[in-house]
C-alpha cells in the first residue's frame, strides 16, 4: 500500500484552510490518502520565533489580501473569522479522538470545521462548536463533549504537536510526501509533481 | 505605455534571485518592463519583526532545502553563498546608480549580480566584486568605484529604501502589478494570470 500523504495543519491556520480544500484530489489522483494531522502553531512558533502573521506590521495586511485572492483563485469560499487568530485546541482534539474511534469520518471533520472557521467565518474555539460539528456526522454531542476534556485526549494532542515539530512541521500546511516536506498552499503543485515523478 | 511590472527585491535573497530568472519572461509575455528595485530587507525585518529565515530554527533547514529544490524545478544553477546572508548595499547602489547612467544595462547587471551570488556562490558583499561585475558590461571599473562611495549615491539608496517600505514591501521578491502586490517566487504564476486577466 502506497504510503499516507502526512498533512499537519493548524485549525486556525488560513493557509491550512485553502490547502484542505484541494490535498484530497491531488492524493487521489496518484492513489494516496491523507494523513490528517492537526498540531498548534503557537507550540511552534514559540521555537522558530516567528511572530503571528495577520498581527504583523505591513506583511499582516498583506496576508489578508492573499488569504481571500487565493481562495478566489481556489473557487473556495472565504472568509475571515471576526476572531483571528483563534485557538484551535478543541478542534485539533477531536480529530485524534476520531482518528481511534470512527477514522472514516475525520476528513469530514476537518473540512466541515474549516469550512465553518474561514468558509463562513465563524468560533470554533468552544467546545460546544466543536462537538456542534462533529454530532452533524452522526456522533452523539454528549460523547464528544466529554472526549474533549478527556485527559488522555488531551495527552494525546501533547503527543501528537510535539511529533509534529519533531518532523519538522513549522507552519501550516507543512506536507510530506514520502519523506520529502512542502511548506505552504502555494507547494501544492510540486506535491502533484513529486507524487507523479519521485522528485526532480 | 502600460505600466511597468515593480519587482522588489533584495540582493541577498535566494527567493528574489530565483524569480529574477523568470520575471522578464513574463513581462515579456505581456508586454511589459520590469523595473528593478533593490531594497534591504534588514530595514522591512526591523519593522516586521521578521527573524533572518535561513537561521530560524527548522525553518531554516527547511528553507535551504526549498531553495535547491525551486532552483532546480526552474532549471536555474543555484549554490548557496559560504556567507549567508550578506550585505547587499552595494549591488543595490550600483543598480540606483546605473538606473540614471545607463539604464538599458540594469537588468543585465541584476541578472550578473545575482547569478555571481546564488548561481555560483560568490561572495558579493565587497564594492570591488560589484565592480567587476559592473565592469563586464563595458563600464570603467573606477568609476563604479567611486559612485559605491558617492553620498549622493548612498543617499539614493536609503530613499529608494524607505519607499519600497512605504509600498509594503517586507520581503523578496515582492512584486506589484497595476497596484497588486504579490510576495515570493511562488507568486510569479499569479502574477502572470493576472497580467492576462486584470484580477480574478
């Protein structure tokens, strides 16, 4: 069986978003899954010094102008969280929680979450949104609502973020691809092309 | 006339190097011109907060990767300088100066310039190396040497600075068309769509 595509991502990560919307055709034309990995920027950040995007003079405006002129290029809708950045924790542990108890539905997870975040704007900080999402695929919300505060979920996210840095994830999306990482929407050809060519 | 294509860039910029490869094709394409502007990115990096990319922990390592990796997807020869990063203020004055001596020369200075850094790994700090290069194009070595050190010259340099600031640029290559701005060398895609189609 052909190795997963590893996409880590951050659920607040607008790039992340924009990426979600077009990793799963490309992984299906070459025979692949995606491995859905959330982890948090801000455990990240805190290692690579990076200040946070949208907060920053000049390049912050010039990321919102890129986040919304991408996802029209994309055909994806966008838009802007009235709260940005926001914290992606109960979100990003669901999806583990998923990944162990029902792993078809985590893809949707991710894309109905995101598309609530940055296709409609909306908080998916709480935990309540967040077992909102997940009770729409069928999933008790009482379940879910416990899950989150479930202290081996919540160890198993610490794992899981700290795997991610240890593999070199600094931002988001951050993709490997049989070993070989791709920072950024904007690397999504050359993950086609290394899909379809083994590198060049 | 239509309007000239603004390609900011800094001279110690992998990224600005690799787009410099291809920027006047592109215009070309559309007819247009590219107007060379060097600026210094230490000056943006003040304000934006930026930490030096190739020393930033990871996502360094990944950078130095990503620039090999572009490099040879564009089919252009890439070896990273032993310094890195370097002062670029004298290949910019020598641009700045040229511009107003003998403007048809810019581009193919830049393109020198550049390709001595990043395409052989030269060091190009020293006001002698631009020099030399300058001197290939048939201008007296001298005189450059004494335009690298003229305060009008420095002066025009440090203007020309604060503007591309003024205009947002924060990082190389940033390029702006009819009033759109566009950063990095993964951007020359959408900078050739909307060349062609006015927006999207």
């Amino acid at each position: 069986m052909p190795a997963e595509i590893d996409f880590y991502f951050d659920f607040s990560s607008p790039y992340g978003y924009l990426a979600s919307a077009r990793i799963e055709d490309i992984a299906k034309r070459h025979n692949r899954t995606v491995h859905w990995r959330p982890f948090l920027l801000g455990v990240a950040f805190k290692i690579t010094g990076a200040p946070l995007l949208a907060e920053t003079p000049i390049k912050g405006d010039y990321a919102k102008r890129d986040f919304a002129r991408t996802a029209r290029l994309f055909g994806v809708p966008f838009k802007m969280p009235e709260q940005f950045p926001f914290a992606p924790i109960a979100a990003s542990r669901a999806v583990y929680w998923l990944a162990d108890r029902d792993p078809n539905l985590v893809g949707r997870f991710v894309k109905a979450a995101y598309h609530a975040a940055f296709g409609e704007g909306r908080n998916i900080t709480a935990a309540e949104s967040v077992a909102d999402i997940v009770a729409r695929l069928g999933i008790d919300r009482m379940e879910v609502m416990s899950a989150l505060v479930d202290p081996q979920v919540k160890d198993r996210l610490r794992v899981e973020v700290d795997d991610a840095i240890k593999k070199g994830a600094f931002g988001s999306p951050y993709i490997i691809v049989d070993g070989e990482p791709f920072w950024g929407c904007d690397r999504l050809e050359q993950v086609d092309r290394w899909l379809t060519s083994g590198g060049w």
